[in-house]
C-alpha cells in the first residue's frame, strides 16, 4: 500500500514539465495522502544560501516565491542545519520557531520537516503541518524520509533543467553540474549530443531548419510504418486471433493521421524538427499509459512506445548525414562509448561528457590517453537538451558549467591558456631522457590500443609500450577479427614501435568492456567472467590471437605477452601451456622466431599475495592498479556514486603495490606498472622509491611525468615514500604529495577544485 503510493508519487513527479510542475505534485499528493492540512517545499537558492518558499498546499500562495528563511533560521533552517527530521507537537514553543509574516501558518500547530539531500547536499526541506496538536507518528516521519530520499534526485535534475531552459531566454542562470573528474583539462566548446540508435529519450529538443521539409519527412516515415504494420498483419494472417487483429487496428489507429499524428505535425508547426515533437509526443502518450491503474492498460505502453521507436528510425534513417562537427565539440551522450569518439574528427574534439560511467571507465581511460578532457557521471545533466549550448568542463574536478557568469568563463579561459603554455614547456622535453638528479635512469612507456596512438605516443618520447589494450580493435568491430585480421593490426604497432617493446594483453573482455557481438549478461561483471577466464575457457580465441601476435612478431623479436586477471597459478599455467603449443605449432609451420618474454599482471588482491609465486613462472610482473584499486577497496571504478571513495593513494594501495615491488625483487623478476596511477607525475616520485623498473601510462602523461621525475633526486623520494607509507589515511598522503610538489616548484601538476 505505502509502497504503492510512493511509486505513483515519484512517477508522477518523474513525469513533470518543469520544476514548478514537479512541486506542485509533491505538495499536493503528499498532503492527501498524508492526511494533513499543509504541505510546503523550501528550496535553498545557491546563490544566497537561503531556503525558498517553493511551493505550498494549505499556506498563502502569494508569498511563493517571496518568502525565505536564513540556514539556520527557523525550524525550517533548523532541519536543514541538522539534516535529519524534525518532528513536534507544537511548533510554536520551539526556540528555534520564527514567525514569518503573512504565511498563515497560525493556525497549524503540529510540524514535521525532512531534509531533501541529494549527493551529500542539501537542497532544500519538505514539510507537513496539521491544526491538532499531535507528534506525527513514526510511520509517517518515516513514509516522509523515505519520499524525500527518492524525490532528491528528480528534484536536483528538475532545478538544472529548470536553469537550461531559462538559460535559453536570458543567458542567465548560471548551473554547475557535479560528475566525476575523468581526463584532465579545461574545454570551452559547442555541445554534440549523441544519440545511440533509436531511443525516444535521448532525442534532443532542436529548432526546424525548415518546417515544411520536417513535416514531410515525419509523413513518410509515418507512413513506411504503417506499410510495415500491414505487412506484418498479412503475414500473420490466419494465425492471429481476432483479438489480436484487433491489436494492430488500433496501432494503424494510433498511427492516423488524425490522432496521433496531428499532435506532432501542430508541434513540427510550432518550430520543433520532426525527431523532437515525434519523441515529445510520444513520450507523453507513454507516461498517460503508465499511469493507468489497470494493467492491461499500463502494458500498452510498451506497444506505444515500439511504433514511436519505429517512426524515429525511419526518420533518423532520412535524416543519417547531417551531423557536421563544430570547431570545438564537447560530446555529450547518456554513455560514451569508444567508437562514439572515433566518429568525431580529433582536431575538432575539444570534450566529452558522459551521463553514466566514472573515472576509470574504459572511456575515459581512451580520452586520457588522446588528451580530451572528460566528464563523467554527470548524472544531472539534462543532456538531451544542450545540443548547439556551450558548455565548459572542467575535466580536473569533474564538473561542468552551463551558462557561466563572465568571470568565470573568463577564468577557464586563463586556465586554457596556461595548459597550452605548459604543453609547449613540455615539449621541450621529447628528446631528453628521463633521469633523476642523482643519475637514475626510469624508462617511461605507454598505454596503446587505438592505432593512432602510435604516432602521439612516440611524439611524446615513448620508450616502448607497457600495455597494449588489444581488445580496443575488437571493440570496434562487428564480429571476432580474424586470426590474419589480428596479425595485421599487431604487425602495425609492433612496426611502429620496433625496435622498442611492445607489451600486448591478451584480451580482456567483461567487466565494462562488452563486445557488441560477445555479450555477457552477469549480475556482478567486474567478480564474474572477465579477461583470462573467458579466453580459457575459449581456447580457440586465445590460440587465434596468441598465434596472430607471434606471426606479427617475425623478424622483428620486440613483442612481449601479458595475461590480465590472473587470480591463481592454475590459470597462469594453464595459459603458458597455449602458448607454448602455439609457439611450437608455427616452428612447424615454419615461422621464425623465439618464444617472447611473457608477464602476468598484478590486478586482483590474491595475485598480491602470491606475487612470488607468480613472478617465478613469467619473465615479468605488471602491476594493473587500476583494478587493484576497485578489488582492493570494493569500490566499482565504473561508479560515479562511489567514486570518491576509489583512493588511488588509499594506504592499503600503497602497501599493495610495495609489496609487490618487493616480491619481485626477490624472485629478480622485473617489475612494471601499466595503471592510471603511474600517469600521475606525484605518484609516479613514489612509485620509483619503491622499486618499479619500468612506468607505463597514457601518452599525454608522459611529459608531465618526466618532468617531474627529472626534478626529484631519487634519494629524496624514498624520504618521502617513507614519510607516507607511514600514514593512515588517503586523504594526508594526498596533501602531503601536493605540499611536496608545491616545495619542487610543481604546483601546476596539483588541480585545486574551482569554484
Ligand atoms: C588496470 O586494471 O590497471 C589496467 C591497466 O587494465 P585495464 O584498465 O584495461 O583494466
Ligand atoms: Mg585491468
């Protein structure tokens, strides 16, 4: 029953054109099925601070808008003070009361205010009032509590949304939305908003070209689904009930010009192009379904919604080569994807932002190492909406900011200007090697898997490669590549590279990496069948791509095999026996070459602890800190939720990647690591104290991390790496790294939030 009503609530309020609308759900709905005699919503303005009168049932209406209270002041301030409810019996008598004028509230005695919290926020404060004296019982503070919990968030996306539209008219409006820190840097661009096959919800909201043409396309398309639909029936013919004829009457019904289609040609009229008042349409019909109470009913939304995907394909089929990329794009989609960002031409590619995702989605970890900064988990952003805004992000803090005062924008630009300064310092550093004060050579490798990463990668001074992400090229593709298809494409960075190493991974699919051909459906991807367990359990795959990569290797002799996700001995064996079959197959074959070194990576906690036993059957370890950090702190690297909480300077990492180190040096096996970690020019002072022989990082990186290992005797940095393995906490380490860098005349490594 609670739960029932709940549902209807959020539902309805999820349907809502606006803020101003959504309120009005919330306080009327709250109030009646609450029994009470008032409801009321504050809202905290972010610029003043102060707590809004929103939105009431039961209050004067006249002071909407007008009537506001200080953080602190009153038991409204008092609730959001605190952050937890407020419940009395007699409102008045609380040293905290204030009497707001012309509000009405003497009549009321009773009152219960909670918290709106939305990622750690306050944003505002919902209250119930009743003329009888009486505690509010504990199921209704509780059905409060947990109403405002699920409103938070469709409130917060409603109050952006509310700034994007205004932002439209007046240019003011100024919105920061908060997402997560995904590839360094500052872009000031025009929004692209991409839209992954036919999907009603991620139509952007756009103005006709040429309102004539648009209605016409929409007629045709309409009208190839109705050919479509008939065709179908004839084909069903006998076979379908009367009931089911039926079905598809109303369907070619719905699809009438008279009904449905009036709706969207008066829209197209109004201004909106075909795709938009299609998607607005439809959605609305959707949502009038969803809503009924019988379920047969509810169910039709579904058909609803299949013939309004079916006229978007037909005119987003019409409508295929009319994307054209302004000078600075920022992509903006519900979820990146590796080859969205192929699709843009790179030297006009100046952003991305991606609703879903966190910082070390595979996305990101692309855009890193093409140096486009990125956003994502910007879980607010009303993105469907932005197409042709300019938008700012900020790619250190993970934000991104719509309309920006001028000051602001002006800042970013300054922050622009200075990047690109620092970049042509850097440069300056390609042919030098990377050496510490005191005489200790490192060498600096990269990340690859795009093969334009070559070319950049080698521009920036690469050394070799410590990690070659083969299952980019099988990302791209429509099937598995063939076994002459993969020596095509590893001869390709074997030659680019040649003579220096290349390290290739076989492939390391699940977890976020799904192959479009390949899927792997699991409740828990990144514990379940990912990289070596599937091609062990997939031979064929692993022979194909092992003997593709020793065939690639002839008469050059720089390649180097790595296996990812190894959890135990039994599999490392398991996949030295392969490749020793493969090897001795083509010596059959007649292709040269001898067996080349192979490594293990270090990227689940077991490894860690067996790294002696490991780096005994390999001729090298990699550590990959990047899941070594998501095992180790059980914290999803692809979560924005959780994303402050994945320290990649947690101290259990730092201990994990010594020990390691020192395992290895034991065993005299070399040591690498190929994460996101080694990128980081602070880290990277550490990561030399402890021993790594060999760095591997995205190419834009490199330079940074050159820099600042050429600035730091090595006897000082094991100083300070004694200095933080001693402390309990990420967050002092971090400081501690800044203060350290800040002392080396490094501060522009270190990025402090911005307002
Ligand atoms: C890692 O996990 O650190 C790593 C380098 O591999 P990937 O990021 O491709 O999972
Ligand atoms: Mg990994």
């Amino acid at each position: 029953m609670m739960l029932e009503i709940l549902r209807h609530i959020v539902q309805e309020v999820n349907a809502a054109q606006g803020l101003g609308d959504a309120l009005q759900i919330i306080v009327r709905r709250v109030r009646d099925s609450m029994e009470t005699e008032v409801c009321s919503v504050y809202l905290r303005d972010p610029i003043s601070g102060r707590y809004i009168f929103q939105a009431t049932q039961g209050l004067n209406q006249e002071l909407v808008g007008v009537a506001s209270l200080a953080p602190g002041d009153g038991l409204v301030g008092l609730v959001a003070e605190r952050e937890e409810p407020v419940n009395l019996e007699n409102a008045e008598s609380h040293p905290s009361f204030q009497f707001v004028s012309g509000i009405g509230e003497e009549p009321f005695h009773s009152f219960l205010g909670v918290p709106i919290i939305h990622q750690r926020q306050v944003l505002g404060v919902l209250v119930v009032q009743q003329a009888q004296a009486r505690r509010f019982d504990e199921s209704e503070e509780a059905f409060l509590v947990t109403l405002s919990a699920q409103l938070a968030g469709v409130i917060a996306h409603a109050q952006v949304t509310g700034s994007v539209d205004i932002g439209i008219e007046t240019g003011a409006a100024a919105a920061k939305i908060t997402g997560v820190a995904g590839a360094p840097g500052v872009a000031i661009g025009t929004v692209v908003v991409v839209t992954p096959g036919a999907d009603l919800y991620t139509v952007p909201s756009r103005q006709a070209a040429d309102r004539r043409k648009e209605v016409r396309a929409f007629r045709d398309a309409l009208q190839n689904v109705r050919e479509d639909i008939q065709v179908v029936a004839d084909n069903l013919g006998g076979e379908l009930s009367s009931e089911d004829h039926a079905l598809f009457d109303v369907y070619l019904n719905i699809l009438d010009d008279s009904a449905l289609g009036a709706e969207v040609v008066a829209r197209i009229k109004g201004g909106e192009w075909a795709q938009g008042a299609l998607s607005q349409v439809m959605i609305e019909h959707i949502r009038h379904f969803e809503r009924m109470e019988h379920s047969y009913l509810r169910e039709r939304a579904v058909d609803v919604k299949d013939l309004g995907t079916r006229v978007l394909s037909y005119l987003q089929e019409a409508d295929q080569e009319v994307i054209s990329y302004p000078e600075r794009t920022i992509l903006v989609g519900e979820e990146l994807t590796a080859s969205t960002l192929g699709e843009v031409p790179r030297e006009k590619l100046a952003g991305l932002v991606s609703v879903r995702g966190s910082g070390n989605s595979h996305v990101a970890i692309l855009a890193r190492a093409m140096g486009v900064p990125t956003v994502m988990g910007a879980v607010d952003l009303p993105y469907t909406r932005l197409q042709d805004r300019e938008l700012i992000i900020d790619g250190y803090n993970g934000k991104v900011h719509l309309n920006p005062p001028p000051e602001l924008r002006a800042r970013f630009q300054q922050i622009l200007d200075e990047d690109a300064e620092l970049s042509r310092d850097l440069e300056s550093l390609r042919g030098e090697p990377c050496e510490t004060p005191d005489g200790y050579r490192v060498p600096l490798w990269v990340n690859t898997g795009l093969t334009a990463d070559a070319t950049r990668s080698l521009e920036h001074g690469a050394e070799g490669v410590g990690l070659y992400r083969t299952e980019v090229p099988f990302l791209l593709r429509e099937r598995f590549p063939s076994e002459e298809e993969q020596r095509q494409i590893y001869r390709g960075q074997l030659e680019a590279f040649s003579p220096k190493p290349v390290t290739m991974r076989t492939l390391d699919i699940g977890g976020d990496k799904a192959l479009s051909y390949f899927p792997i459906e699991e409740d828990n991807p990144f514990l379940g069948w990912r990289g070596i367990r599937v091609t062990l359990d997939h031979p064929e795959i692993f022979l194909a791509q092992i003997r593709a990569m020793l065939k690639a290797n002839e008469g050059l002799g720089n390649l180097r095999i790595m296996l990812p996700m190894i959890s135990n001995v039994a599999e490392l064996n398991e996949a030295m026996d392969l490749i020793y079959r493969s090897h001795r197959e083509l010596q059959q074959e007649g292709v040269q070459g001898e067996l080349p070194p192979v490594g293990v990576m270090v990227e689940v906690p077991a490894a860690v602890y067996q790294a002696r036993a490991l780096a005994r059957r390999v001729d090298f370890l990699s550590v990959g800190s990047n899941d070594l950090t998501q095992y180790l702190l059980a914290v999803d690297r692809n979560n924005a939720r959780v994303a402050d909480l994945y320290h990649s300077l947690h101290p259990a990492v730092l201990r994990a990647l010594a020990d390691v180190a020192e395992a290895s040096r034991q065993e005299r096996v070399p040591i690498g690591i190929c994460g996101e970690l080694a990128g980081d020019p602070g880290a990277a002072i550490l990561l030399l104290a402890m021993g790594y022989d060999v760095l591997s990082m995205n190419a834009t990186s490199l330079p940074r991390v050159k820099k600042s290992l050429r600035n730091v005797p090595l006897g000082e940095g094991r100083a300070l790496l004694a200095e933080v393995m001693a402390m309990d906490d990420a967050e002092s380490i971090n400081a501690r790294l800044d203060d350290f860098l800040r002392a080396h005349g490094m501060e522009k490594f270190i990025h402090t939030p911005l307002a």
